[in-house]
C-alpha cells in the first residue's frame, strides 16, 4: 500500500516579505541566545571522536533517525558522516546515550541551532552539510522557525564548504536559497530531486506519496 503524505499548503505564496530584513538583521548582531545546555554536553563528547577522525567530514542536520546518515555512510566510505537530531525517539534504535559509532558514521542526539554554533566556535568545518526535509514551518508567521529565517543562518553557512537542501515545499527552498545568495554563497538553480533510491524516510514517504520534491545546492562543488 502507497503511504500518503499530504501536499504543504500555506497562505504564502510567494517569499516572505520580510525575509531580507531578517536575514540582514541576523548578519549585522551576532545571536547572543544562551546555547542549549543538553547539547554542549553531548559536543564535549563528540570532540576527542572528531580529533580522531582522519576523513573529511560531511554533515546529516536533522537525520531524524539516522537512516540517511548510514546511507550516506555506504555512498561516501572516504568520508565520515555525523547524523545530527533532537529527537531521542527517532534516534532511539541507533544512538546509545544520545551518541553511536556506526562504521564511518556518528549519530549524536543535539540541538542543531546550538551544534551548529558550537561547531564554528571550535574550528570545524565540514565538506558538506546536508538539510533534508528541514521541518517546513509553512504559516507566514512561522518565518523565524525556518532555518533561513532563524539568528543561526549565517553561521549555519559557516559549518560546511558546500550544502544540500531538500524539501517538499519549493517556497521553502527557494527561500533558503535566495537568503545564501544575499550572504554571498555561490547558488546552484533550484530544481526537482530526482528519485531513484530514496534518501531519507522522508523522501520515501513524500515520493511514495506522489509529491515533487526540489533540491538546492550550495557552495563549491
Ligand atoms: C521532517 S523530519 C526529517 C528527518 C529526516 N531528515 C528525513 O528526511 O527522514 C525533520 C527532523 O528534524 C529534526 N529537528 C527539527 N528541529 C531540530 C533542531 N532544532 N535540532 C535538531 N533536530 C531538529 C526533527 O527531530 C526531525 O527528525
């Protein structure tokens, strides 16, 4: 049996009017929120690991269960992958106490806006970081949820040389997009995901469900 996903709807049709000012306001003050206490803990674990590490590095922010990050794994055996998500029932069968060692890839339960900074902060910088299915946020009054509307996007820019976004939503990637080019990211086109094996549980279920799903990609390839 198909799963079904319903299609996003939003009374937004168009890039949100205030986006630029948003997007400007957080390059010109740095975000001063305190860092999300359970996550400095778990990046104090991860750092002796990642010192370790001698493959380039590629990031999964918001792996949900981990599933793409092993996949990622298997396609990219010269690189190591760090899974990253919040969410302890989605991470529950592959993380033991919040972290996991799989092969070439490490599964740590952290909160992205917060890993994020600590990562910059400390010096790191992957390859690539990959956004899949961000959660969209789609009410107008919503903006600041989305990760191009949120203080962290210019150092969300900072954590890798090059970046994949993919969403069901084409607003949404169209304005991520539009926001790394105002920061001076060089910006591939928007365009549809094509689907042969599925990426990400996800990316199944959407696909499965019919949907069109869009990519951007970011950065020096
Ligand atoms: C729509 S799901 C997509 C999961 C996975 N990438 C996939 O495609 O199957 C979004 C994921 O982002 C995670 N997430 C949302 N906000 C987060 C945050 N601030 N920090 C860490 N994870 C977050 C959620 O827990 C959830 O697993």
């Amino acid at each position: 049996m198909r799963a079904h996903s319903k299609l996003i709807t939003s009374a937004q049709q168009m890039i949100h009017p205030q986006l630029s000012a948003r997007v400007l306001k957080h390059l010109r003050h740095d975000w001063q929120q305190p860092l999300h206490r359970a996550t400095v803990t778990q990046f104090q674990r991860l750092l002796p690991i990642l010192r370790t590490l001698d493959r380039p590095l590629l990031l999964d922010s918001g792996c949900g269960t981990g599933a793409s990050t092993l996949t990622l794994a298997n396609l990219h055996p010269g690189h190591w992958l760090i899974g990253v998500d919040q969410s302890a029932l989605r991470l529950r069968r592959l993380a033991a106490d919040g972290l996991g060692v799989h092969g070439n890839a490490i599964l740590l339960r952290a909160e992205l806006s917060s890993f994020w900074r600590l990562w910059v902060a400390a010096g790191w910088r992957a390859e690539k970081n990959y956004l899949l299915y961000p959660n969209p946020w789609p009410k107008a009054a919503q903006i600041g949820r989305r990760w191009h509307g949120h203080p962290v996007f210019p150092l969300l820019l900072q954590t890798a040389a090059q970046f994949e976004l993919r969403s069901n939503w084409r607003l949404y990637v169209d304005e991520f997009a539009l926001a790394a080019s105002w920061l001076g990211a060089p910006v591939d086109a928007v365009a549809a995901v094509m689907i042969d094996a599925p990426l990400t549980p996800f990316e199944r279920k959407y696909h499965d469900s019919g949907q069109t799903l869009w990519r951007v990609r970011i950065g020096a390839n």
